[in-house]
C-alpha cells in the first residue's frame, strides 16, 4: 500500500504536466485562418503600449501630411492680405472660423471658396477647396477637393504662387493644370499617399467622389498595416502570438530588407497601380508598376531630374544592393536622420581613421558644406518651388560623364556659380530675358536647362565648370581615380541616334547581376527599344533579346515586363508565341503588359479562338487595373483603345464617351470616337450611316480648338504637332495645317511618318492650287 500510495505524487505530476503541455499546445496551435483579413483600428488603439514610437512619430512628416484647416493647423497669413500672379489679385481672409481665400475659378470669374484642409508642413504647406458637395453626404465622406496653388512658403513665412514645371504664363481655367483641374486634384495627385486606409469611392454614373479615410494623416497603419489582429492578440491571455500571421502585423525586419523597403516604395515613387490589394511587406512589383528612367524624369545615367520620390534612384545605388534600408538612415517614426552630419554616412563607413571625413578626400575646409558627404554623393534638386530633394541614387561624382554625355555632376552644381558674374555680362538682352523668366540660375539644374534650350554663355559656362571639375578630380585621386563605364553612356548614345545604339541598349538590358546595371536600368533601355525606328537586322536582335529575357523566370518583374513590351514591335507570330504563355506568368506586372501587348498589336488577329479566350479573360483584369482612375478621362481612352482594337466597336465606344463625360476638356476621345463612328458609318443602312457621320463631324468641330490649345501650350510636343496639323488638315484649313506639320517634322526629324505627311500635304496644296 506504502508503494502504491508512493506513485500518486509522481502521477499527478505527469498528469499536470500532460494537461499543461495539451494547454500550450491547444494554445498555440490555435490560430486565425491563414485568409483572416485584420481591419484597421486607429493610432488610439497602439499608443498605449508604443509610447514611444508614438513620442516619436508626434509633429513628424507623417503625422502632418493632412489635417482639416484650423487655428492650429493653418500657418499661412489669412489677416485680409492680397497676393498678386499673373495679373490675378488674390485675397486671403476669415470668414468667422472659416479660412477663406477669394481667386479666380472655374468659370474664370473671382469667387471666395473656403479653405476646407491643409497639406503639408514645412518647407511649404498647401490649401485645398472642396466642390460639388451634395448636401445629403455623410460626414465622413469627402467631395472633390482641388489643391489651390496659392502657397505658403512656412521658411519665409510669405505666400508664393506654385507654377507647374515649365509654365511660365498665366493658365487658363479650362487648362488641366488650372488649380480647379484635374492635374490639382487632390483625389488624383495626393490623397492616397497623405492618408491612411483611402478608399477613393468615385461613382462613374453621377461622376462624383465620396472619398473617406480611417485617419487623415499617415499614421501607423498606413506602414505596418492593419492592427485589429495585433491588438487582439496583445490583449489575449495566450502565450504566443498567432503561428499563421506572427504578430499581426507586416514583416518588416529580418535579414531581407526588401519588405520595409518595398512598403515604403510604394508613397516615394513615381508609378502606376496594377490593384488596390497592396498591404505593407508585399511584393512592390505585384500591386505597382514603377516608371522607368524616361528622359522627362531621369537624366541618361539615372540621376533625377523631374520629381521622382526616392525609389527609382535609390534602387539605382550600390547601398540598396548591399542590403542598405531605410531605416538605417532614417528613424522610421520621426523620419529624422539618426545622426548629425557626416555621421550618418561614417556610422557605417567605418574605415581606417582619415580615409573618407577628411581633406584628403574630400578637399574641402572641414565643417563647410563641399565636405559634406551628402552634397557630393547624394546631390539636392528643388520641387514645388522651395522643397530641396536629394539625389538617393548615391553615386561618386563624374564630371567625366558631364564632358561626355551631358548629365549633371556633383561638383559642378556648386561650381558652376563661379560662373556667374561672366555670364551675365555675356548675355544677349533677350536671353537675360529669358533666363529671368524660365531659368533663374541660383539653381544649378537651371543651368542646365538654360544650356539645352541654347542659350550659348551658358552652356559655355557648363562645359568650363565641368572641365575644370574633371580636371581636379584627376589631379586629386590620380591613379586611384574610378571611371568605369556607365550604362548612363549606352542610353545617350541611343538617344542621340548614334548607330551602335541599338546594340548598346541590348547590352544593357542582358547584363544581369544588379549593381552596377540595376534591373530598373535595363528595364529602361528595353522600353527605348520602342521609341524609334530600327532596321530589320536591329529588329531582330531587339526581339531576341527580350524574348530570351522574358523567358528567364528568374528575372525581376520590371525587366521580364518590359521585354513584354518590346513585343510590340515584333512580327504578329512572334508576338503571339512569346506572350501567350505571358498570360499565366506569376508576376502581375508581366501578365499585364504582355495581355496589353496582345491585345494592342497585329497578333491578337493570328489567336487561335482558344487564345483569343485567354487574353479577353485577361483583358478583365486590365480593365479593373485601369478603372482604379476611372475618374480620369485617359483611363478610359485606353480602355477604349484596346476595346477597338479588339474588335469590341461598341465598348470602345462607350469608352470614348465617358472619357469625354468625365473630362470634357481633354483632347483625345472626340477624334477617336470620331474615326470609330465614321468606320462604323460604313457597316450601316442608309439613315444610320448619315448620324454617325453627322455626329462625326461635330466631334471633329468640337475637338479642332482644343488640339490649337494643347499645341500653343505645347510647342516643342512633334506629337501634339502632329495631331493638330492634321485636324486642321480635315478641317479644310491647309496653309496652318502645314505649319504645324512642318513644326512636327523640324522636332522629331526621325520619324518618317512626319516628313511623308509633310510632302503629301504640299502634294494636295499643289494639286488644288493647279485645279483653280
């Protein structure tokens, strides 16, 4: 009995343990379902136990993105103070607790319109007007609201008026730029990087928004995704967080930089969405399709030109390829820099003592800004006027490109004013004019701009700075000195015609490996292949060459995309074989592109039925990836398109239609629609045929002085040239019709579909003159 008595101790151990072990287990393998969606929850919900991320993240960039305009927020002057641009005289008053401003709007009379939010914080902050509120919409639901250009500079503490780039004249109410436009829209332009959780809501059928957010700012949220789990699971008696989903919120550390990265991509670039389902921590190219180093926006060898948000230059940089992340510069809740000068740089590029934050390297005074590390190797441009962005492409300065291909250089964009006084002296009257205007050289990106639009002291000023430049620098480092070739040379050299270009570009784009040819650089010489015409012999090699790469599934996304692209130029068969498999790929972006490829070339008519199948299928996908900017009227032109190249005439007409419903200004859906009613004409009886054609020509009537329009506003556009050229041709009106067509020729000398129209034009001219 003593011995039976004697094991009850050590049974209900075990058995205690066994219930305890069965508990923990239980515990932890119960667990939400791998699809479980968490909802979002608000900042309230995470300040409790992140107090000091929460201390951090107070007064920060994020947290003043947007607010509603009161006494607290609003910093500009509305004391009944006037501003004066562009003959327009601007008031600024309070209206009790309203802000109020009195400009011109959309009809282009003075009206006084109520500053409903604010923008932004420093170095600048914007003011926003709400319209076309029903005054039945809930509360929580937002109207179309326009950004005024009217800004407040909070350095200065002065008002200034925020021209768009390369407009230097009053612009008309019904130009897209127009503060009431759609190019100022906040829905468009803003919304969905400066709030947390948009939904953009815009009803097609009424042509209205009914905007809403789950806070107005970017809070926590917006990067670490929605935390209605991770509260849960904070708060529950479990011993473990969920084995399905961690901590319920986006993965963004670990030894993989790419999802904290690719979480902050998607605000700080400068892309198109492919769907709305992105959540922090997933793959970048799956939800976005990231602009390539297009000559508008980028320099040849990938430095910035055009605002471009950090992404498509940071990725460029040999940081990002040896696994540098945001937040080894940055803190990540007050966006500050982690240290003071230089130290951000030299916390990490701990070499021996004297090798890099000295004058030996640098050859500059300690403490003055040419020994800064960042103005050398991530050089600034200015956007909206007075906001200073740098460079994140991180590179060694290379006057030796400047010489070469014409690119900037760190050491010139602070040399160059040396230059000055001799300039001014050298100036014509008109050029000094001109400059006044459209270049003003305190800044040195002007200086090139003022250089390529010809005006000769200046670009003489240019090539002197940056010979001297080169010169230093070959004095300094010597045989230490690094010039390796730039793929930056490769797409120069195609820009500029040169005859190896082609096969240059081809290079660039098979070079794999990452730095120091970036998949977004080769992305980029793939979609130059298309931009001019080649040879057959080229042609060839162009399509090989993005066959073999779209082939390679191990390749990134936005290179196996655009060698999609390029398929375009492909014969129909060709373009068939290649793409057709595209259509299951597992990346979106390749799927997309290669369905637009089919859909928009010669090859959808060689598709089997089966095939044709396929891509319409496909084409659903498309168009929700368009309808995400349903309320622009170029989403639907596009939709348009593909509709009426697939044959799919009277979707492609309702397509047009609401193009122009939606943005009756735009030049574009009229002609199209237009020259889809007159092909349709031909398909009907009698009386049909003559409304189509009737409606036709009123089209035509209505789109002729919108197209004078954008070429008056555009004229160094050959396209927009083009195009107007030849409705003034159909219009009857030749001798201006053949100025602008001569215009197009003079710009795009290349393109050979210009000078032929040239001559045919003069051809008919001579005709009816003969006739008379």
């Amino acid at each position: 009995m003593r011995r039976g008595r004697a094991r009850w101790p050590l049974l209900i151990v075990v058995a205690t343990l066994v219930v305890v072990t069965a508990a923990v287990a239980a515990d932890y393998w119960s667990a939400k379902p791998a699809e479980y969606q968490a909802t979002f929850v608000g900042r309230e919900a995470c300040v409790d136990c992140h107090q000091e991320e929460a201390k951090l993240y107070q007064d920060s960039h994020h947290d003043l993105a947007m607010d509603v305009a009161t006494d607290e927020t609003v910093l500009a002057d509305f004391g009944d103070v006037t501003f004066t641009q562009y003959g327009i005289t601007s008031r600024f008053y309070r209206d009790g607790d309203k802000f109020m401003v009195n400009t011109e709007g959309e009809t282009g009379e003075m009206e006084d319109f109520e500053v409903k939010y604010v923008f932004g914080y420093t170095p600048l902050q914007n003011y926003m007007v709400e319209f076309d509120r029903p005054d039945d919409m809930p509360e929580d639901q937002v109207a179309r609201v326009q950004v005024l250009r009217l800004t407040w500079d909070t350095e200065k503490g002065e008002w200034f008026y925020l021209s768009p780039p390369d407009v230097f004249e009053k612009m008309e109410p019904d130009d897209p730029l127009h503060w009431t436009g759609i190019g100022q829209r906040w829905q468009i332009m803003c919304a969905e990087c400066h709030s947390t959780n948009l939904q953009e809501n815009f009803d097609l059928k009424t042509n209205q928004y009914h905007t809403t957010f789950s806070e107005i700012d970017v809070s926590c949220e917006a990067c670490h995704g929605p935390g209605s789990l991770h509260v849960e699971l904070a708060n529950s008696r479990s011993l473990f967080w969920d084995r399905n989903h961690g901590y319920g919120l986006a993965k963004l550390k670990g030894d993989n930089p790419r999802p904290q990265i690719e979480t902050c991509a998607p605000c700080h670039s400068r892309r198109a969405l492919l769907d709305e389902t992105f959540h922090p921590g997933d793959p970048y190219h799956d939800h976005f399709q990231l602009e390539t180093l297009t000559e508008a926006t980028y320099h040849a060898d990938g430095q910035i030109k055009d605002e471009v948000y950090v992404y498509g230059s940071f990725i460029q940089s040999k940081m990002y390829h040896e696994k540098i992340r945001c937040t080894d510069c940055h803190d990540p809740h007050s966006l500050q820099l982690k240290f003071p000068g230089n130290q951000v740089c030299t916390n990490c590029h701990q070499h021996a003592a004297g090798k890099y934050d000295v004058p030996s390297h640098h050859h500059h005074e300690p403490g003055t800004e040419g020994a800064m590390c960042v103005n050398c190797h991530m050089p600034d441009a200015t956007y909206m006027a007075v906001d200073p962005r740098r460079d994140h492409s991180m590179r060694v300065p290379r006057p030796d490109l400047s010489l070469a291909i014409g690119t900037p250089n760190a050491c010139s964009d602070c040399h160059v004013m040396d230059q000055l006084e001799d300039v001014r002296k050298q100036v014509s009257d008109e050029d000094r004019k001109t400059i006044e205007k459209m270049y003003p050289l305190e800044e040195y990106a002007n200086w090139l701009l003022a250089a390529q639009a010809g005006i000769k002291p200046v670009a003489d000023a240019v090539r002197k700075t940056d010979q001297w430049c080169e010169d230093a620098c070959e004095k300094w480092y010597g045989e230490d000195r690094q010039t390796p070739k730039h793929w930056g040379e490769d797409i120069a050299a195609f820009r500029r015609g040169d005859p190896d270009g082609v096969k240059r570009l081809i290079k660039v784009a098979k070079t794999r490996g990452g730095y120091p040819y970036p998949p977004i650089a080769r992305a980029t010489a793939l979609r130059e292949l298309t931009l001019r015409p080649v040879g057959d012999s080229e042609l060839r090699d162009i399509v090989d060459a993005a066959k073999e790469i779209l082939a390679d599934t191990t390749d990134e996304p936005i290179v196996r995309a655009a060698a999609a692209s390029v398929m375009q130029v492909a014969p129909p068969t060709m373009t068939r074989k290649s793409l057709v498999p595209a259509l299951q790929d597992t990346s979106p972006l390749v799927r997309d592109e290669a369905t637009r490829t089919l859909a928009q070339s010669d090859a959808y008519g060689t598709l089997t039925s089966s095939e044709r199948t396929q891509v319409d299928l496909a084409l659903k996908n498309v168009k929700q990836t368009l309808m995400i900017g349903g309320d622009r009227g170029g989403a639907h032109m596009t939709w348009g398109i593909l509709n009426e190249r697939t044959g799919k005439l009277d979707e492609a007409a309702k397509a047009y239609q609401n193009a122009l419903r939606i943005q009756p200004a735009m030049t574009g859906p009229r002609t199209n629609l237009a020259s889809l009613l007159e092909r349709m004409a031909s398909q009907q009886p009698g009386p049909t045929a003559a409304q189509y054609q009737q409606y036709a020509a009123k089209l035509r009537d209505e789109e002729l002085p919108l197209l004078i329009r954008d070429a008056n506003l555009a004229p160094e556009n050959a396209d927009v040239q083009h195009r107007c050229g030849l409705a003034l041709y159909l219009a009857g009106r030749y001798d201006e019709a053949l100025q602008r067509l001569e215009l197009a020729a003079r710009l795009a000398p290349d393109v050979d579909q210009y000078q032929m129209v040239v001559e045919l034009m003069k051809q008919k001219m001579a005709e009816e003159e003969a006739s008379k």
